[in-house]
C-alpha cells in the first residue's frame, strides 16, 4: 500500500531526526532560511472608519486580502487550532505526537483519520507549493518549519495561514472567504460561519457549498461536533449551529465609490492599503439614489453626486455614475472629474467680488434690459427680461444681463484668478483669455472644482483643499482667500432658503445652474456641516431638452442632505454687514455705477405676467374665505403704478409683484403703467 508505506517512512524521518537530535539534523535546520510569510495582497481601499469599500486580486488573478489574527473572531481562531493543531502554542513547528498518532491510526485502521501536518507545516506547503506526497518532500516540509519557528513568532506564522489557505476557486485566505460566502468580514463570525472557514480549505474544491452543499454541510458539521467535543463550543452553540444554513453562492467583493478608489490605488504596489475619507454607508446611499434618479430621467443619462466636510474639506462621498457597469450611461466616465460648462453656478462669485470691491451691496439696484457688451448679448434664460431689479434679485433669479455687467466691473481675468487661488483651474475655449462668457458658463469646470470653490465660499471665503485620502497633506502654504468674509455672508444670505423638507428655519445655500443647449443641470448646495454638489446630463454631452438644475439637480441635492443625516443651521454672518433696504445704503451702493447704460432695445413695456388676461380666478369667495389676488409684471422701468377698473390702487417703486384685495366677485379691469407712461391691461374674473 504506496500511502501507508509513504507515512512510515514519513515518520521515521520526523521521530528519529527529532528524537537523536543527531548534529547533520540540527545544522541542516540551522542553516535552512525561513520561507517567505509575505505572500503579495490584494490592494484594498477603505473607508473613513476602516470598512472594505474595493479591492483588487493579485498578479496571479487570486483574491488574497491582507489579514492578521487580530483582525478575525477569535472563536474561529480556537477553533482552527482545535481542529488543525491542538498544540500549535507549544510545539516547534513540528508535533511528534500529532505524527505518531496519524501513523498509528493508518496502520491500524487501514486509512487517514487524522492528519500529522501542523498549522506551521501548512504554511511551508502553502507558502512554497510544496509536493508533500512523497518522502523528501515531507521531510522537507518538517525541515522548513522547524527553521520558521526559530525566526518568526506563532501570530505571524498563524496570520500567514489566515492570509493563504485556499477556500476554493480564486479565493485564498480567510477574509477573501468570509466576504465571498458571507459578505462579510471575519471580525464577527457564528460558530457555524467559523466551523465552515475552518472546513472548506482541507478540501477546498470538493466542499464548495455552491457546488457541493450536501459534502460542505456534512464537513461543517463534524467541525462543530469536533469542537464541542474539545471543549471550544459549548452543547447549546453546536445545537444552534448545526440548524444553520450554509452558504448558497458566492457573493461579489464589494465596489463602493470605485473611481475614487482606483485613484487612490493607481500606480501602488501589491498589498497596499489606501484609507479614504468617504463614509461607506453614505457613499452607498448616494450611488442607490445617482441611479434611481438618472433612470426615471433617461437610459442614456448619468449623475454625479459629492458631498464635502466642509470644516476639514473631507470629501464624505464622491457618486461620480449612475452605474459602474452599464454601457449605456457610460459608466465607466467619473462625471465628478469630467470637465463641463458650469451653467450658471459661477454667478455667485461674480457678486462676491462685487461685494468685497464695494461695487454693489444685495440691494443695489441694476438694470436687467437688452443690452450689448462689444456684440455680446446675453439674455436670460426664459427670454424675459425684468427691468431694474436688486443684486439680491438677479441672484436669486439668475439673471444673465446683471451678472454680466458685474462682471465687466470686476472682471474676468480677476474672477479667474480668483479661481486659481482656491486650486481650481478654469479651462478656457481654445487657450483664449478669460472673457464675459465664463459668467454665463463658457468655461470648463469639472464637479470636484466647484465643490472646491463652494466649500471656500461656506468658508467664508477661505478655500482648502478637498481630500479623499485620510491623512493627506494639504499645500505647503495655506491659499489665499478666494473672496473676503463679508462678501461671502453677503452671498449666502442671497442663497439662502428653505430646501425641501427642512425643519423649522434651518437654511441651505443653493445655487443651480444648466449649461448651453440643456447640456448639463447643475445644484450646488451647502448648510453649516456640508457641501452637496450634484450634476446631472449625458456624459458624451448630447443635449436633452428641458434638462434644467432646478427640476432635475434639486431634487438630488435635497436628498442628498437628508441621506447625509440632515441639515445643520448656517453659521451665523460676521460684525459690519449692511441689512436694510435700498435707501439705507450709502448713495454709491444705491444703484450699480460704471454698468452699461446703451441698450439695443427700449420699446419692451411692461408686461402683466399674472394673471392672463380672460382667465377665472378662485380666490375662495365661494367658501367664504377670500384670499388676496397676486399680480406679477415683467418688463418695463418702475416705478409701477396699477389701476383697478381705472381707479389707483397702488405704487411700487421697484417691485414687479403686488398683491390686490377685490370687493367681491366679477370682472377687473387691472392696469399698470411704468416710469415712462407704457401700459398694459388685463380683464379676469375672480370668484
């Protein structure tokens, strides 16, 4: 019989070298180099609180994660030595009786009942490939192991034997099994988890649960039985494990915020381990929703979502696809790093600048008309134009012509430089100087760039760098303000509102913005602890029609905040604001000096939005409860004067809305006139 002949002769060896002790023995131990416990590991990337978010197989195409025993339950640890090598702590390296007991119970019984290997002879095996099949090849195992222990400790050589026991297929090592089987790591693990990691690598390809469940279940359960009969488990723990089910597939290693993740591993060696500040379960969250809502708009549309610290400049989540794997939205484009026009987004830090040079304060007053700057001719976006509005207006109402003429007083080649100073490079069209078009987005800016840019603005000016990597060293000298203080409050006071559900008065900073042709919609968003940036379009840059920030991006961004644990209240503004109306400012600031006053069209009278002319009104005189009718005009140059059924009711200075209290129900007459005697009439019946 070849096997048992091999064990005797096996024996032989190990008892008579360890027994004599004889010199050629101990030298040839001596003399033999440890073998290498460093297989190479797969390179992982973790999360702010050190959970897998991606990994990475090795060279050879195996998934081999780095562990230690102090990363694994120590249940599963006493278990594997109770099943493998009882006297692991106390041997050295080689257990005679362990042999002799094998060889006994092959010649007596005619079979293998229990193995002679130890733990530190697997990890010679495991290491080197060795052949153990034939005499020369045991007794090198036995030399090998020996020469280990002289050098290497019991929880280095125990972590080696965690890292590379094979669990079938690719998988090798305990944490690579643990996450494939049970989706999880081995910190925690049930008996009947650790019982089945225990079992499979003695027969790793024929006890393959989703192979062969019924020989993976039996293997298991003699583990359990084994080690309650050694005093490892107690009767309770081995009933209740024995009634678990095990395994039935192999589960995918996980790819959380896989672009960030390959950034953080490009270019570095096997076995690294990259740290990120991304928080997993945020960072899932805002993937499950990037897809959701991207699906409900489009098959070919893609979003990207960021939500930056804004205190530590820690970038919590990066969503930069609606899907990793699908062709269609091409997922595999980072759209946080893709660089795009930025629409409107930019509008604030035009006014930032206005406010710090002392160009314009929120309600001084600017004119939003039809006019040409060297045969530029922005217009705003639906077409209308509102006369003379506040900074505070054309802010929040993003109007193109007033941005524009601030911009002309603060400049844009200042803006850019501006930019520059927070590390945000602007890419301009054709290597071109900075021009009027980069406020209205004809510039390219990526995600990452103007969450860098809004996070320094919810700084109160102050920039700093974004960070996905936790520990990362930030620029040698600190940047440079990107807008004083003061002009910051200002702006956010501007932006400032209510964001979807949000309790009691707790504001968020919001600013949207859609790039030319509905190409990209844009919502950039900060409270008092973060800054959401959300992005929305196709990433090949097809226009889609109707794709605009507020109905698309906003919704994201609201979500965003309540995914992220809410909203946090704005910190409140610095000493030597101005707040008040139009009057109380210093005369300079009452209205914008320098701005264009040539305009190319001055026949737009005004206009009366709301309501259209022939309409029914239900102002709740029925249910007698009357509510006040809201009347709204575009166009024209206040002040404004409305008339009802031709009598004065009212004068507005400035403002294009007005609220009218009918007698009773029936028609109306309602007029207005504006500061140069244009007019315009509708007739409604209000009920």
């Amino acid at each position: 019989m070849p096997i048992r002949r091999f064990l005797l002769a096996v024996c032989l060896v190990a008892v008579l070298g360890l027994a004599a002790g004889g010199y050629g023995f101990v030298r040839l131990v001596e003399t033999t180099p440890p073998v290498e416990l460093l297989a190479p590991t797969s390179r992982t990337v973790l999360d702010a609180r050190g959970r897998l978010l991606r990994a990475y197989t090795v060279e050879d195409g195996l998934w081999r994660l780095p562990v230690d025993v102090g990363r694994v339950d120590p249940t599963y640890l006493a278990m594997l030595i109770a099943t493998e090598d009882q006297r692991f702590r106390a041997h050295a390296g080689v257990d005679p009786l362990a042999i002799v007991r094998a060889g006994y119970q092959l010649l007596t019984r005619g079979r293998i009942v229990s193995g002679g290997s130890t733990l530190t002879m697997q990890v010679v095996r495991l290491s080197e490939r060795l052949g153990t099949r034939n005499v020369s090849g045991k007794f090198g195992q036995i030399v090998k192991a020996l020469a280990l222990e002289r050098f290497a400790s019991k929880d280095d050589i125990l972590s080696a034997y965690l890292r590379l026991a094979p669990f079938g297929g690719n998988l090798e090592g305990v944490r690579s099994a643990s996450l494939a089987w049970f989706g999880k790591e081995p910190t925690r693990l049930t008996p009947a988890e650790a019982a089945f990691l225990v079992a499979l690598p003695q027969a790793p390809e024929a006890r393959r649960p989703d192979r062969y469940p019924v020989a993976a279940r039996a293997a298991r359960d003699r583990i359990l039985r084994l080690c309650g009969e050694r005093g490892v488990l107690t009767p309770a723990d081995v009933t209740a494990a024995l009634g678990e089910d095990i395994p039935k597939r192999r589960r995918d290693f996980p790819i959380i915020a896989a672009q960030a993740a390959d950034r953080a591993v490009a270019g570095a060696p096997q076995g690294s381990e990259a740290r990120l500040t991304i928080d997993v379960d945020l960072q899932q969250s805002l993937e499950k929703l990037a897809a959701e809502r991207a699906a409900a708009i489009g098959p070919h549309v893609s979003a990207a979502i960021m939500v930056v610290e804004t205190v530590t400049g820690d970038v919590k989540a990066s969503v930069g696809t609606a899907g990793l794997f699908d062709e269609k939205r091409a997922g595999f484009i980072d759209m946080t790093r893709a660089v795009r026009s930025p629409g409107s987004t930019l509008k604030p830090f035009i006014y930032g600048l206005a406010f710090e040079s002392g160009i314009a304060h929120p309600e001084t007053l600017v004119e939003d008309r039809p006019t040409a700057f060297d045969g530029y001719t922005p217009q705003n976006f639906d077409k209308v134009f509102h006369g003379t509005v506040s900074v505070r207006e054309a802010l929040s109402e993003s109007l193109n012509v007033p941005a524009i003429q601030v911009l002309e007083l603060v400049g844009p080649a200042r803006l850019v430089s501006r930019f520059r100073r927070a590390g945000v490079e602007a890419r301009l069209p054709d290597m071109s100087s900075a021009n009027l078009a980069v406020g209205l987005g004809g510039v390219g800016l990526t995600l990452n760039d103007l969450a860098t840019l809004y996070t320094a603005l919810a700084r109160g000016g102050r920039p700093i760098a974004l960070s996905e990597r936790v520990g990362a060293i930030g620029p040698a000298t600190p940047p440079k303000p990107l807008m004083d203080e003061r002009a910051a409050a200002y702006v956010t006071d501007i932006l400032a509102g209510r964001l979807g559900a949000t309790k009691g008065d707790v504001r968020v900073a919001i600013k949207t913005g859609t790039s030319y042709g509905y190409r990209d919609a844009w919502a950039m968003g900060y409270d008092g602890r973060y800054v959401v940036g959300v992005w929305v379009g196709r990433p090949d840059g097809a226009p889609l029609p109707g794709l605009m920030g507020v109905d698309v991006a906003v919704p994201i961004l609201a979500d965003s905040f309540v995914r992220a644990g809410g909203t946090t209240r704005l910190p409140p503004p610095p000493p030597g604001l101005i707040f008040g109306g139009n009057k109380d400012l210093p005369p300079p600031l009452q209205r914008l000096r320098g701005g264009r006053e040539a305009v190319i069209a001055r026949d737009d009278g005004p206009a009366i939005a709301y309501p259209p002319s022939g309409t029914h009104v239900d102002l709740g005189f029925r249910a007698g409860d009357p509510q006040a009718l809201a009347l709204r005009i575009r166009n024209g140059r206040g002040p404004f004067t409305w008339f009802v059924d031709g009598a004065p009711v009212a004068q507005e200075p400035w403002s294009r809305q007005f609220s009218y209290f009918p007698k009773g129900q029936g028609f109306v007459t309602l007029s207005v006139i504006d500061a140069e005697g244009r007019a315009d009439r509708v007739t409604v019946f209000v009920e």
